[in-house]
C-alpha cells in the first residue's frame, strides 16, 4: 500500500477481496492530515440552508459565515432569505465581554426587517467557548417575536461533520408537530434528504404527483417552515441523505408514528426501485398506483435508454473515481457507471457508516480501494495508481483532478445540472462522456488509456 497513507489512517483504507472487511469509521478527522471533511457547523448548516423562507443567523466571526455562504445550489420556488448569510461577525471584545448581546440585537433586527417564518442560530467554535447561552436568548426572542427561534447547536470543535447533521435534524424536530394536518390526504409523503441542487426536487414531485402521491414537506430542498410544522401529516418519510436526515427520520418514527424508507434517486435502478417501493407502501390505499409507476418508468426508460447506449460506446473500460459525503449516495453512483460501461476502482466518503462500507465491499470489484474521510495525499497517491479517467466528487475534491490532469464530474451541493430522476441520469451520463472524452487531455502530462486516445483524435478532427 502506497507510503501516502499515514500511520493512524490505515484502518481507514481497505481493498475489496483483501482481507476481510472491518472499515474504521465516524471517527473525529486525525490532526495534521487536512481531511475532505467540514465541521460540525458546516454539517448543520448544509443540512438547514435550503429552508428558504426561514432566517440563518450564524453567530460568530464573519469567517464561519462567508465559509458557508450560499453553500449549496438549492433553489427555491418562492422566498430566497436563505441565500443571504447573516453573521454577528463576534469580535475580540464580545469574546471577552460575551456575545449575547449582540445576538439578541441582530435577531430583533432581521426579524422585524426580513419577517421570517422562523429563525435558526447556528452556534460556532468561538461560541462554545465563551459559553453563551444560545437557548436562552432564542427563547426570550421567539417570546417575543412570535415565531420559532431555534438554537441549532453546532460548535465547530464538538466533533465531526455527522454530529453537525445531528445538530440539524435536533432544530428541525423542534418544529415538528406544531402545524396543522388537516386535509392532508393519505397517500402523502416528506421528502428528507433532498436539497433541491439544479431543481432536483421538483424533477421526483412531478414523478410522485404522475403516480397520485402528495408531497406535503421538503425537508430540507426548497423548504418552508408551514410545511415541516405540519409534515407529521404525512403517511411515508422518503430518506435520500441518510447521514443527513436518518436521526430525524428516527425522531418522527418514534414520536409521531411516521415510518420511513430509504430512497435514493440517482441512477437508473435506484430510482426506479425507489417509485415502486413507494408503490408498494401506497398499493392497498391506492390500487391502481402500481400500474402508473410502471408505466412511468418505461416512458422514461424509452427516453433515456438509447442514449445512453450510444454513450457507453466510448465510455466502456474507462475508469472512475468517487469521493462523496454521505456513502449512501455512492452505492447509486457505482450503479450508474456500470450503466456507462466504466469500471469504478476508488470509491470513498465523509461520514459513511460501518454497514455503508460493508455494502460497498460487497458491490465493488476486487482491488476497489474504499476509503473514509480521507485527505489530499491519499486521493492523489490511489487516482494515480489507478490511472484514473475521471474523479467524481465535490468542491475539495476538484482542484485535485484538475492538478492530476484528469476529467471531473462534480456530483456535490454547488452543481448547476441536476443529476437525479431518469433526466438526470441522462444529464450524469453526457457530462461524464464530454469529461472523459475531452480533447484537452491530449495536451496533458497524464498517461490516458490507450483505447482513449484514437477516439478523443477523431473527436477533434
Ligand atoms: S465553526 Fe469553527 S471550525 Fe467551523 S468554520 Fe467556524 S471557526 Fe471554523
């Protein structure tokens, strides 16, 4: 194994077919080693950012915000509050005097300016220590002003990226089960764990509203707080992020009743299965549900299939890389390049768990490296030995394909097309082709495939 790993991460690191599998994992990032991994506020952050008619208020120095300012492409159908990034920008002088002044100051403020919904107060590093009392201050606040303020608490230090989504999923519950569910019908739904990145949610709305299924939250892509107030209405949570909203899903199972199923809408077999597991729930409330979804997905399937095929083509044996921050997301991925024809050979995460990693020694190939959170160093050491074609992965994960001149698919919060539903499998399938086919690798210090290299000449002659 390559000199790139240090010492502490090697349990970190495994090799399908080599040994058995007993992944380390949810563990706190090893100091020095620069993980891919965020903080605890960013974790929360991400999680709460698309509730888009609620007010952000992060309370500490400027830097934690600008760090998190508009941090995911989640669009919103209506109000925009959230992409605005409010700060108490905490100075010297309010770490020794304390800040709760000025945070009870900056809510009275945006509340009566921007009139919220409801407010969430993101506690940083800096905030854990000088010790305010954030609860207090956002219930005298919510008294009153008359809406929900809630203190998400999320300082930086106090673990890792996952206690962050814990942090989330803690606020939110707050709100559950405060609204009303009158005239919400039967066979109705919360979708958890989509963030709404290009417009991906309204693609899954339109296919549950073609099978006759209602969504009554989003939670959290283009979300409103009337709409999580009431969401214990709902007769199905469909959990996509499951690192993400799992605990919340959990909480609602367990206080209100509501069951949950994992979901994910990425690909082509997932997604399908998706709709018709949703079906199968629904079946005996709605009989004729199983027949719309079926046809559904052949409409669709007859749209995408013979592009895909033609894709594939050029695609088959080419190699890829995934670096994702929940696991969950990358069981769909290595699905989806299989479609493709290409052969995954790294495939890691941010927060996956131990039952994430034993999935993906199951499905992958031998000689696969599975990774968690791991670094820089590592990343390049495992593309460059597996000769990687293309990387898919997020904002950090970039700039390391591009330095390694190899193509790069970002599959994270900041992308402009959406990848989920059929249309999005058609959208993942078109970028990864132009990446890895593009003739710029021609001009490169890396070694493309043999079999690329005819192909990408014809492409620019
Ligand atoms: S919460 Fe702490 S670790 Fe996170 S951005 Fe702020 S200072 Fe940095």
């Amino acid at each position: 194994m390559t000199t790139a790993i240090l010492n502490e991460r090697r349990q970190q690191v495994h090799r399908t077919g080599q040994g058995p599998m007993d992944l380390a994992c949810n563990r706190d990032s090893l100091a020095g080693a620069v993980s891919q991994r965020a903080c605890v506020f960013c974790g929360s952050r991400v999680v709460l950012y698309p509730i888009a008619d609620a007010l952000h208020l992060v309370h500490g120095p400027i830097g934690c915000a600008a760090y998190t300012w508009d941090i995911r492409g989640a669009l919103s159908s209506g109000p925009e509050l959230h992409r605005l990034s409010f700060s108490t920008d905490l100075q010297e002088r309010d770490v020794i005097f304390g800040g709760e002044k000025k945070l009870t100051a900056a809510l009275n403020e945006l509340i009566d300016r921007h009139q919220p919904k409801a407010a969430f107060v993101y506690s940083t590093c800096i905030v854990g220590i000088i010790g305010d009392d954030l609860k207090a201050v956002c219930r005298a606040m919510s008294e009153k002003k008359g809406i929900p303020v809630l203190p998400v608490q999320s300082e930086g230090f106090k673990g890792n990226k996952r206690s962050g989504y814990l942090a989330a999923c803690q606020a939110m519950f707050q709100l559950i089960g405060t609204g009303d569910v009158t005239g919400i019908p039967a066979t109705s739904v919360n979708l958890f764990g989509d963030f709404n990145l290009a417009g991906e949610i309204w693609i899954i709305r339109e296919y549950l509203k073609r099978m006759g299924v209602a969504v009554v939250a989003n939670i959290t892509g283009d979300g409103r707080v009337d709409d999580i107030r009431r969401c214990h209405g709902a007769a199905l949570n469909l959990v996509q992020c499951s690192g993400a909203t799992m605990d919340l899903a959990k909480m609602m199972q367990e206080s209100h009743g509501v069951p949950f199923i994992r979901v994910s809408y990425l690909g082509i077999e997932d997604m399908a299965d998706s709709l018709y597991r949703v079906a199968e729930f629904f079946k005996d409330c709605d009989p004729k549900i199983m027949d719309r979804t079926r046809e559904l997905v052949r409409d669709e399937l007859n749209k995408l299939l013979p592009e895909l095929a033609m894709l594939r083509r050029d695609l088959e044996g080419k190699k890829a890389a995934i670096y994702v921050g929940g696991a969950f997301k990358a069981f769909s991925l290595i699905k989806a390049l299989r479609h493709l024809g290409m052969q995954v050979v790294l495939v890691g995460s941010q927060t996956g768990t131990k039952e994430d990693y034993e999935e993906l020694a199951t499905i992958t190939d031998p000689g696969t490296i599975i990774v968690d959170d791991s670094n820089p160093l590592e990343l390049s050491a495992f593309l460059k030995e597996q000769a990687v074609d293309i990387f898919v992965g997020g904002v950090k994960e970039r700039p390391i394909a591009y330095k390694l001149g190899m193509g790069f698919c970002d599959h994270n919060h900041e992308r402009k097309i959406a990848l989920e539903g059929f249309i999005g499998m058609a959208h993942f399938a078109r970028e990864v082709h132009r990446s890895v086919m593009s003739p710029v690798w021609l001009f490169t210090s890396r070694k493309i495939t043999a079999s690329t290299r005819p192909i990408i000449k014809e492409a620019v002659a």
